[in-house]
C-alpha cells in the first residue's frame, strides 16, 4: 500500500439543507440516480502553489415523484487537497479535478448519509459517481455505440497482427 498522488488535506461543509419527503411511499422503491442529482464545482488552485487547490463542491437532490425519493437537500462542501510532486505538470489540473472532486464527493455522500439517517425515513445514500471525462482530444476518438466499439476494436486488432 502506498499513498494515493491526491491528498485530501481538509474539508468543510459549508451549508446543509434536508427536506423530508411527505408524499414518500415506503412501500415502492426508492430511485435516485446520478442524474437525478445536480452538482456544481468550483476547484480553484492556489496563486502560490498550483498543487494545493481548494475545491467547492454542491450536490442537490429536489425528489420527483418518479426517484420515490425520502428526501430532497443540498449540501455545499470546501475541500483542500494537495497533488503529489510525483504528478507530471501537465497532469495536476486533471488529477486536482477528477481525484479531488472524487474525495470531497465520497466525504459529502457519508454526511448525507449520516444526517439522513437521522430523519423520518431510511437513510439515503447516493449513487457512486466519476468526475473522469475523456480529455477534449480523445474524446473524439472514444466509440459512442456498441458497434463503433467492436469496429474501433477490430481496427486495432488489425494494427497489431
């Protein structure tokens, strides 16, 4: 085992709201997913050290009727986080951005976690998510579709014989 190249050094939660959903029904399942959610961030590097970032992360949950979901909340979170001097230059903003935000997530997703379970219904833990992206250059390349994947496979099996 060894230390992972991101760092979360601190973190903060800067606002906290939680509604209890009164028309939830504990009889039907509950369905909140990642779309479901509504996340906005805000990762910034220090003007000293552009390895240190301070990363402010919402996450809002408004429960629609179809999610059955027992609550609706927002929660603002600040995090700081470092990236490891092993981490090539050019390779600090995406691992600040992806890794980071990745940390504060897994904090905010326990404290939702945890004060709902506090409340009138079962506790709700949110989807796992990624903040990974293709970069801009490669995104072009990536197969949207099952068949554009085989061919993009078949292509490079080709290259390789």
């Amino acid at each position: 085992m060894k230390a992972a190249p991101v760092q979360l050094t601190n973190y903060f939660v800067s606002e906290l709201q939680f509604v209890a959903n009164r028309s939830y029904n504990r009889d039907s399942p509950t369905s909140v997913t990642a779309e479901d959610l509504q996340v906005a961030l805000q990762p910034s590097p220090k003007e000293d050290n552009k390895r240190e970032w301070q990363i402010t992360l919402r996450v809002a949950l408004n429960a629609s009727p179809e999610s059955n979901s027992p609550y609706s909340f927002l929660i603002e979170m600040i995090g700081f986080i470092t990236v490891a001097e092993s981490v090539a230059e050019n390779k600090i903003d995406r691992f600040a951005r992806i890794n980071g935000t990745s940390l504060i997530f897994a904090a905010a997703r326990e404290i939702v976690k945890a004060a709902t379970s506090r409340g009138p219904f079962q506790a709700l833990l949110l989807p796992t998510v990624t903040f990974w992206e293709p970069p801009p250059e490669a995104a072009a390349e990536v197969p949207t579709t099952q068949t554009e994947a085989a061919a993009a496979a078949e292509d490079a099996t080709a290259q390789n014989k």
